[in-house]
C-alpha cells in the first residue's frame, strides 16, 4: 500500500513540473554524444576513473616541412632574409638580384641594421667591380657542326638575322654558335636595354656599402671559377638549347611571354614571395635539370664548407647571394636545417 502511494506521489510531481527550458536539448544532445563516446572509448559499464592521457607531444617539423611552411606563409613585403646563430657567431643569409631597373627601393631598416652591424660582408665572388669584357663567343659558344639553325621556324631564323646584323655579322658568321649561347647573348642585351644592369643590383649596391663601411669584403668562389660557370657551361641537349633561343627570340620581338622574365622574378623577389620563387626554382629543376645542377645545387654544396667554417668562427657575416641558392629543396637554407643549424627568417615588422 505504501509503494502504490510513493508511485501516485511521484506521477503527481512529474506532470506539476513546467517545460523544460530551451537550452535543455542542445545540452542533453552534448551529454549524450559524450557518454556514447565514453562508452565506446572505455567500455560499456567500465565506469571507473580513468587515467588522464598524456598531452601530445609538438612533433618538430623537418626541414622540408619548415621550407614549405615558410612559402606558404604568403609574400613578406620585403627581401627575404635569414639568420643563423651558433656560440659567437652569426651568419645573415640575403637573396638577391643580380640585375634590377633603377629607382626600385628594397633596403629597409630590418637590411640596413643586419648589414651595418656585421663585421664582414661575403658575396658569390670577392670583387664585384671586377666585369670581364665581351670579345665576341669564346671557342666554348661554338659547336663542331652548324645548329644554330635547327629547329627554328622561318620567322624566328628572320628575327634572329636581324639581332646579328646589327653587330655586323650574318647568320652564316655565327651558324655554329650553340643556340643557348646565343639565348643567353640576346638575353642579357634586352636585359640592359630595359633599364636592368648589374650596376642597379643588389649585390653591387652592398658590395660598395660594405666598402664605405671598410668591412671585410669575401666570396665564395673566385672570380675565374664563377664565370667559368656561365661562360664555359654547355646546353646539355640540343633541345634545351634551341628552345632557349626561341624564348629569347619571343622576349625580344614580343611576340611570347617567357615565364620568368626577370622583371617578373625582381617582383617576387621584391614582394618577399618564397612561395613563387621556389615554384621558380623548382621549374628550372624539371626543365633544365643539367643546368639546375651546374648553377645552384654544384655550387650550394661547394659553399657550404666555407659557411659551416663561417658558423665556427666568432663574427658576425652578411652574406649575399642569388636568392635561387637559398630557397627550395636543395637551397641553402634547406641545407643549413638538415644539417641540424637553427635558421631563423627575418621577416619585417608588420606596419601598424
């Protein structure tokens, strides 16, 4: 008698009490999804306490993972830079440009105290001021049979005799200059007729800084080495060859975009992109494989002894070389971290 008039009592209770308020079900929904996620992580009916995991452990990124993390990070406004720091030492690391048009303002505060307070400045070669004349295509630009020709169109043959005419030589002078010779030729005379010069760029300006600033002045190679690289480097294939010498042809006639045209490159590189110039890099990889070896990863890893020398020594080091040799898989950069240094990149401060 007494339990049927507990369970009365308590129906009585139940239909008084009012709705429930409008949170409820959401909370419940969370409540439940919790205790099926329990239930499925502990057991069924396993309600005891459980020991509190562990928090994860940061897993270091590789420096691979840094490289791309950095690109992806999007353009930093300025001139990439970086910065490697061991016991006393300190090495800045700056991409350049070799050649750019004039009145292009890239110094910036963040440059002037990196560069102004090293003790020493170390460029790809000693002496900037030191430029070998041209006296025509060295033995090295000619082939031992005619190919200059090859694989051109009737049209481009055209635009390419009128380029020589003006030098006063004619197609039949020059038939067994190797076509990437030629490219090259052209490329750097379109270079200095729009505006560009070597004067204007990076490396040049501090080299002269470092002068007035009486640092010591050093390179990573010497000067016959590093312009036996671009003047005695053979086209590994014919066909790499001829289709430079079109893409020279177009960039100087306009009648084709080349993609890395270097006013383009000078904007990236303006702009602090690492995003595109490794994509840039990393064309050169694929599409002239030889050429990539020869000029960036050959040379990387002939510099690396004097920068690990650098990183044992006690003074602070600016070094400035092309920024092809410091991004992407086999930069500089990308060496330096999977030899285990800590490489820091020096982003500007962002503006208020």
């Amino acid at each position: 008698m007494q339990v049927n008039a507990l369970r009365q009592s308590l129906k009585t209770a139940v239909s008084a009490k009012p709705s429930p308020p409008a949170w409820r079900g959401p909370v419940l929904i969370g409540v439940v999804a919790l205790a099926v996620a329990a239930a499925g992580v502990f057991g069924v009916g396993q309600w005891h306490r459980a020991t509190p995991a562990a928090p994860p452990v940061a897993r270091s990124l590789t420096p691979a993972e840094r490289d791309a993390a950095e690109a992806q990070a999007g353009p930093t406004g300025s001139p990439l830079l970086w910065v490697v720091k061991t016991g006393d030492a300190t090495l800045y690391l700056f991409g350049s440009i070799h050649m750019l048009r004039q009145n292009l303002n890239w110094m910036d505060s963040r440059l002037f105290q990196a560069f102004d307070m090293s003790d020493e400045a170390w460029f790809e070669l000693p002496d900037l001021e030191y430029q070998p004349k041209f006296k025509g295509f060295k033995a090295t630009a000619y082939a031992s049979r005619p190919v200059l020709l090859d694989g051109l169109s009737d049209l481009e043959k055209h635009q390419l005799e009128t380029i020589v005419n003006r030098y006063n030589y004619t197609l039949d002078d020059l038939v067994r200059v190797k076509p990437s010779a030629m490219a090259g030729f052209i490329s750097q005379m379109d270079l200095v007729a729009g505006g560009f010069s070597v004067d204007r760029g990076v490396d040049y300006n501090l080299f002269r800084r470092a002068k007035s600033l009486k640092m010591k002045i050093d390179g990573f190679e010497s000067n016959s080495v590093h312009y036996s690289y671009l003047s005695d480097r053979e086209a590994p294939t014919q066909a790499e060859g001829t289709r430079a010498l079109k893409q020279a042809l177009a960039a100087h006639f306009g009648t084709g975009v080349v993609p890395d045209e270097i006013h383009v490159l000078s904007g990236h590189w303006r702009a602090g992109d690492q995003k595109a110039l490794t994509e840039s890099v990393n064309r050169m990889a694929k599409e002239t494989p030889e050429v990539y070896k020869t000029l960036l990863v050959k040379r990387n890893s002939l510099w690396m002894p004097r920068i690990e020398a650098i990183l044992k020594g006690k003074h602070r080091v600016f070094a400035t070389v092309g920024v092809a040799h410091l991004v992407g898989p086999d930069g500089l950069v990308a060496q330096l971290r999977a030899r285990g240094y800590e490489v820091t990149r020096l982003d500007p401060t962002p503006k208020p």
